[in-house]
C-alpha cells in the first residue's frame, strides 16, 4: 500500500502494531495517552533499524516537543499503522511528522503528531550539531 507523507519530507518508517486491549479507556475508545506510546514505539523502532542506538552510542536524538491532534477515535479491535515523516534538519534538531491510522484503511487516520528531536550529548545532556550519517538518514 502507498502511503502519502503527512507534510513534505521524507518517509522513514513504517510500523503496523495491534491496538491492545488494555489501551481503551472508559468510553470504549483509545485513551489519549496511549497515542504517545504508539508514536513512541515507531521512533524508537526506526532508530534502532538505522543504528542510533543509546547503548553504544555518544550521541542520540531525544523529544525535544510533541503535540497531536486526534482526529477521529481508534476502537479496540483494530490494526494500526503507524508512519514517520522526516522534515527539513536544522543545526541540531529535525522534524518528525507521524500518522497512526487503520492498517487496513489507510484513508482512516486517528491522529496525527508532530515532534520536534533535539540531537544530544549523552553524557551531559547538551545538543549537539547532527552527525553526516544522521543528516543522510533524514535527506
């Protein structure tokens, strides 16, 4: 299935997860909350693919910001998809814009996020210009 980027960049992962029934809330719908974790679980998945590991590494992207805007409810049970976009790199920052959606309707989005990942230091927690190999992840 092709999957049209939210905003202009570069799409970098793709994820598909099962909604969990432990994630709805009282109304019968995904607590709010949980939407975090999913967008959380994609980014974390794609840095591990591309090698932006804490554990051996210097140096590595933290959330810097997150906002979302839920678009319609997702209701157990359902497939997601989860998709990153990479915006434009700055010095020592980049933009990543997510959807998570029904995996077997794409057209159904449930919402959309927008995080800002600050490239850091690990040690003393100060940023850091992006490396080559990060910048060509995101070109």
């Amino acid at each position: 299935m092709s999957v049209e980027p939210p905003h202009p960049g570069r799409l970098v992962h793709v994820e598909r997860m099962r909604m969990r029934w432990g994630d709805m809330d009282a109304l019968g719908h995904m607590n709010n909350t949980i939407y975090f974790r999913y967008f959380e679980q994609a980014r974390i998945s794609w840095f591990d693919a591309i090698g932006a590991d804490y554990k051996t590494l210097p140096e590595g992207p933290i959330l810097g910001s997150i906002n979302c805007r839920f678009v319609i409810p997702a209701v157990y049970p359902c497939e997601l998809e989860v998709t990153l976009v990479a915006g434009q790199p700055r010095r020592s920052a980049f933009p990543l814009y997510s959807e998570l959606r029904d995996a077997t309707a794409a057209e159904k989005v449930y919402a959309r996020c927008e995080a800002m990942m600050v490239w850091i230091d690990l040690a003393d927690g100060k940023s850091r210009p992006l490396p080559e190999w990060m910048r060509s992840q995101l070109a």
